[in-house]
C-alpha cells in the first residue's frame, strides 16, 4: 500500500510509513465492524449456538438445523469464514465453529459470550441521525429512541450481574449475605428490566426488593418477569430517581451500571444517602474507568465504552432537563468525589477478577 491520502495542509510532509498504517487500520476496521453485526445476527438467529452442537456440516444442514433460510445462512457463512471465526474445508464444503471460539459465542458460555455485546452496535447505529442533529444542535437523545435497548441490556446484565450476584457481587459486602438471607429491606436504582431485582427475590426469599427506573417499558419487563418466577418479594416502579423520597427505608440500594445514565448523578446519589437507614450499604456497580483521558488510553475497551457513551449514555442523560451527560467514562476519580459529596463517610472501590469491565463501589452512610 501507498500513500494516496492528501495532506490538508500542502506544506505538511507525510510519513509513508505512518500513513500506509493507519490506511490497514481503517481496512481493518471496515471488516471487523461488518464482523461485529454478522456475529450479531448469529447470536440473535442462534447459528454459533448449533453450529457449536454439529459436527463440521454443510450450508443446506446448518440451516436446516438452524430452521433458517439457506440463502441468507448461505451468506452468513461466508462472512464468518472470511472473518475468520468459522473454519471452511473448501473441497467437501463444509463448515465448523472451532471449539474455541464456540467458547466465546455461545448461549452456554455465558458468561463469556461475548457475540450478546456485538447487539449493541446495531441498537447504536439506529439512533445516529438523531445523535448527528444533536452535534449540530445540542440537546439529546431519549431512552425511547432505542429499539431493543431494554432488551440487549437485560441479556447483558443477566450476564455481568446476575449470574455472579450471590457468589462475587454481594459478597464483597461483609455480612450482607447473611442479613438478606435472614431478611431486610432492599432498593435497587435504574433496575432497567429488573434482572437483578428478581434474581435476589428469588435468593433471598426472606428480604423485600424494589426496583425503581425512569422506563415504562423497563418496569414492565420486570413485573412480567416478577410474574412468571412466582416472586412475591419484589416490587417495580416507574420513579425518577432524583427524587424518590424513602427517607431512611432501605437496608440496602444498589445500581448496577445505572448511575452515570442519570440525568443528575449528583441528586441521584444524594438521594441514595438518605434513602438509606442509619447503618445501610450502597453498593454501586459502574464502567471501570479514569475520569482523565489520558488514562483511558490503554483501557481494553475504551473505544466501544466511548462510542457507547456517546450513543447512548451520554446522550440519555442530555435528553432530560438539566442532564449533565457525564457519560460511561466519568470515571473512579470523580465517581468517588460524588459519593462523598452526597455524604457518604467511607468509600471502598473494589474490583473482580473475572471482570475488568467494572468497579463496584461500597459506601457506608
């Protein structure tokens, strides 16, 4: 490759060397977002999940397994191989998911499929006509924008949260495991459709959870949800969590990646404060991140956390009046700066091993 690219500045002196890279970088950054809304499509048609339960097979048997068309599996499949995440025997065309990628995109990975968190670019890409007028004018994009967010959030948050509440996530909490079991009084801020809400409902038969969040939609998957498991122990609101009142109720609030969407983390979290009792917890899980660009440079996902903050979390937060659009990466530094200016008195910020995505945060009134 050559350089063909014109300086904007006449005077400027290209490097070749330079130039001819970022040139492969965008090529390859082309393929690889065609990639991401093929694997997409394969998670939400279920194609890695039974081309992981077959032998190497032929287009006409994958899709007959799949109960999808040929031709459009016929054409998946072609991205897949040239994408290099499906292997091709081209003389007895046949095609296979190596078992370890399968590992990586599957149903019955999780919670390590990753192909749910390629969803999130076709949610994103929706809505960018309306985030281009907001470039040009301001303002923001509303949550009922978003087709299917609801829905990919709950899959994700089934994974990242719920799967792990018991064992890592509220056991980093002293104690709090055996007062839920023994029975308290919970709130859980920006509960989206309620996963979290339900799944501890289920857990904790003998404590009372509450899920408020600004969605209509979302409160109803979470009361359908609710529904269908039989809980008795949990309720959902539809409540604007910077004034929710509950003045000293709750033995326990926690948010899971649901802070920074606010429109006003700051009245958000001094709400939490003094929703708690005397002696609660808030424990709050959010983005693991710098506040300082600089700093974010190196993050493994600090592109897509960016785009996704652009797209989405910031933009949410603008929609509303007043939103101050701190966006995924407000980061540790000024998260803790607004926990202790809410008032809480000791805050740990605590990490997972299995999950460099996000920090969660202990905070004792």
């Amino acid at each position: 490759m050559s350089v063909t690219g014109t300086p904007v500045l006449p005077d400027v002196k290209v490097d070749e060397n330079r130039s001819d890279a970022f040139a492969a970088k965008m090529m390859t950054m082309v393929n690889h977002g065609g990639l991401a809304l093929m694997m997409s499509i394969g998670h939400r048609t279920g194609l890695f999940d039974v081309m992981a339960q077959m032998p190497p097979a032929t287009q006409t048997e994958i899709a007959l397994a799949a109960s999808l068309n040929e031709r459009y599996v016929q054409e998946w499949l072609s991205a897949m191989v040239v994408g290099k995440v499906v292997d091709y025997d081209a003389t007895n065309k046949i095609f296979h998911l190596p078992a370890e990628h399968a590992g990586w995109l599957t149903r019955s990975s999780s919670p390590d499929n990753l192909a749910v968190m390629t969803q999130f670019f076709s949610v994103l890409g929706s809505v960018e006509d309306e985030i281009v007028d907001c470039f040009q004018n301001g303002g923001g994009v509303p949550y009922s924008s978003y087709h299917r967010f609801h829905e990919v959030m709950a899959e994700e948050s089934a994974q990242t949260v719920v799967a792990g509440l018991k064992e890592n996530i509220l056991s980093l909490v002293p104690g709090l495991i055996d007062k839920l079991t023994a029975g308290i009084t919970v709130l859980d801020v920006g509960c989206g459709s309620g996963r979290a809400v339900n799944q501890m409902a289920k857990l904790f038969p003998k404590s009372a959870f509450v899920g408020y969040d600004l969605s209509e939609e979302a409160i109803q998957n979470g009361k359908t949800e609710a529904t269908q498991m039989g809980l008795t122990n949990s309720r959902f609101q539809a409540k604007n969590a910077t004034d929710f009142g509950d003045a000293g109720t709750y033995d326990l609030i926690t948010a899971f990646d649901a802070i920074h969407d606010q429109a006003r983390p700051d009245l958000v979290l001094s709400q939490i404060h003094q929703a708690l009792k005397q002696d609660g917890i808030f424990l709050m899980q959010d983005i693991a991140g710098s506040s300082y660009l600089e700093k974010n440079k190196a993050h493994p996902l600090g592109t897509f956390l960016y785009t996704i903050s652009c797209l989405h979390c910031m933009t949410v937060s603008l929609a509303q009046p007043d939103g101050m659009g701190l966006g995924a990466l407000w980061g540790e530094e000024q998260a803790v700066k607004m926990l202790n200016d809410a008032g809480f008195s000791k805050v740990d910020v605590e990490q997972l091993p299995h999950d460099f995505m996000n920090n969660y945060y202990v905070a004792a009134r």
